[in-house]
C-alpha cells in the first residue's frame, strides 16, 4: 500500500477523535504509506486537533459537504484528475450512507472497503460482522494489523507542563456537562452533576470541571453549589482539545456526557465514566478496558439520560 484514503461524513470533533486509534494502526502497520483525509466537513486533523501530531495530508476536492450531494457524483472524478493523483491503492470508507458511498467510489482506486449496505461495496468479498473496523480490514487485506492507540507522552511538553501547573495535586474527578450537538438532549442535569461533585468533596477528592468560558451562568452555577470546584481552563492562556486532555492525565477518574471532551478525555487513557441517552453508546464510546457506560437505553428502556441516577454513578465511583 502506497497510497491510502480515509473518508469521513462526520462533522464533529469527537467524530475525528474516534479515528485516532484506527489511523495510528494502520500507519504504524503500513509505514512506507502516504496517508490521506477527505472530510465532508472541517478538517479537524489540520485546525483544532493538528497538536496531537496525527499526521495526514488532505484530499481537498473543492466539493463543499463532500458525499452530501448527489450532483458531487458527476463531478468527483474531474475534480480528482486535476490533482495528478493516479489512484489510491486502497479507500476506508468511514460512514454506512448509501448516497456517500456510491459517490465516494467515483474517485480510482484499486481496493474499497465500506460497511455500507452489509458491507456489499467491498471490493474483496467476505464476512463482515463487526463493527471494529481494525478486525474487519484484516479480514479484508489478510493481514494483521497490531491496535496502536494514542499516547500522551505524544503530546508536547508545553500542553503537560501546562496540565501540571494547573493541577499540581492528587486525588482530581473531572467533569463534563455540556453538549455541543444542540439537536439531541444528551445532557444530565445539572443538579445531578452538583450532587455528585459534592459527594465527591465529602470523600476527600476535588470536583474538576470542564466548561468553556463563556457558559459564564452554569459557571456561576456550579461555583456558588460546589464550594471546592476548580476549572483549570480558566486559568490558562492556551485554548485547545490537547491541553484537555493533558489536564485529564492528571485526573483519577472522570464522568461525563456524549460529548467531545469525552474523547479528548478518553485518549489519556483513564478511568472514565460515560453516560449516554439518545445516542449510540456503541458506536460514540470511547474504547478500552478503563471505560465504563452508563446507557439510559439499556437499564432503563429510555432515550432520556437523566432516567441514570445519581446513585447509579456512583455506585461505579
């Protein structure tokens, strides 16, 4: 393989930060590749997440919402022959929408691999039943491909030297409350995060929050509820997802909606809970043994997340 093509449909951070595990295997695994990115939305491999080294070049076609548009299909190839690219060698193809899919194939290739409709858009045929891609593409490309996951000791000094100024101590539990998808409620009430950081406080241990500075009313909120609450953020010059994560290398454990900062916090690998409602815990958990799911779906047979008590968390804590 010489040259390699992922595709993603998804928009958000945390869409891009699932693919970290996925792209350092496959680059770790095929080291004389070049790696390409075609996102249908903002590239985050190149803007907000570029300090987590992940190093991809960019397929850019000039096609706004790339896949999201059916005329896309007769313009693909065009637009990918003015780049004097020859072909890929092989296309991952991230997303299951049939329209997506049957766009995306117009740029030359010699091997496709998608999920979409059963996984019949392989070109090698097989028994796809999972949705771990790494398993699956073994099974395509009869290899073996080793799990490489993120590293913090990846990150730069400045972001971990950061993270231990603001949070010097021992005995942290971070929090993340806010949704940046607004169209679906996966959000648990805040009284329930204010009981719980203070039964926190109670054993000894200090409430960490991760709000953004301009929810200056929650901010107020939970400052004048949770006496010991620190937002480290706050008190920081530098802004980005790598010092999130950084920060949640010091934490002991942390809880926290179906949000982006929980795979920010889910790539320094510790201990984290995370509820989830109307979404697929399945599909947007983050991956690995120290993560545990609190899914409103499955205990109680309901898409509201706030049906998951304060004392089912705990109970985990």
């Amino acid at each position: 393989m010489k040259k390699i093509l992922f595709y993603n449909s998804g928009g958000g951070l945390g869409d891009s930060i699932q693919l970290f595990t996925l792209i350092l295997s496959l680059q770790n695994h095929f080291k004389g590749a070049q790696f390409f990115y075609l996102g249908a939305h903002e590239n985050h491999f190149q803007g907000k997440l570029k300090e987590f080294n992940i190093n991809l070049n960019t397929l850019n076609l000039g096609l706004k919402y790339y896949g999201f548009r059916w005329w896309h299909y007769f313009f693909t190839k065009k637009k990918f022959n003015k780049l004097n690219f020859e072909k890929f060698d092989l296309i991952i193809d991230l997303q299951s929408k049939l329209r997506n899919t049957i766009i995306l194939k117009k740029i030359p290739h010699d091997y496709f691999y998608s999920s979409t409709y059963k996984f019949k858009f392989c070109t090698n045929k097989n028994k796809y039943s999972s949705k771990d891609h790494i398993k699956n593409l073994n099974k395509f490309l009869d290899t073996n491909i080793i799990i490489s996951r993120f590293n913090i000791k990846n990150l730069s000094d400045k972001y971990k030297s950061e993270a231990n100024r603001l949070l010097p101590d021992k005995n942290y539990i971070g929090f993340s409350l806010t949704q940046g998808n607004k169209y679906r409620k996966k959000s648990w009430s805040i009284n329930n995060f204010i009981l719980l950081a203070n039964k926190i406080s109670e054993k000894n241990k200090v409430p960490v929050f991760f709000v953004e500075k301009k929810e200056v009313q929650l901010i107020n909120l939970i400052k004048s509820n949770v006496p010991k609450a620190l937002f480290p953020e706050h008190h920081s010059t530098i802004s980005c997802p790598a010092l999130v994560t950084a920060l949640s290398s010091k934490l002991e454990l942390a809880i926290t909606i179906d949000n982006g900062v929980m795979h920010m916090m889910g790539l320094a690998n510790i201990p984290l809970i995370a509820l989830f409602g109307p979404t697929n815990s399945d599909k947007f958990s983050p991956t690995g043994a120290s993560i545990k799911v609190l899914d409103s779906k499955k205990i109680y047979n309901s898409n509201d997340v706030n049906s998951i008590t304060v004392y089912d968390v705990f109970k985990l804590i």
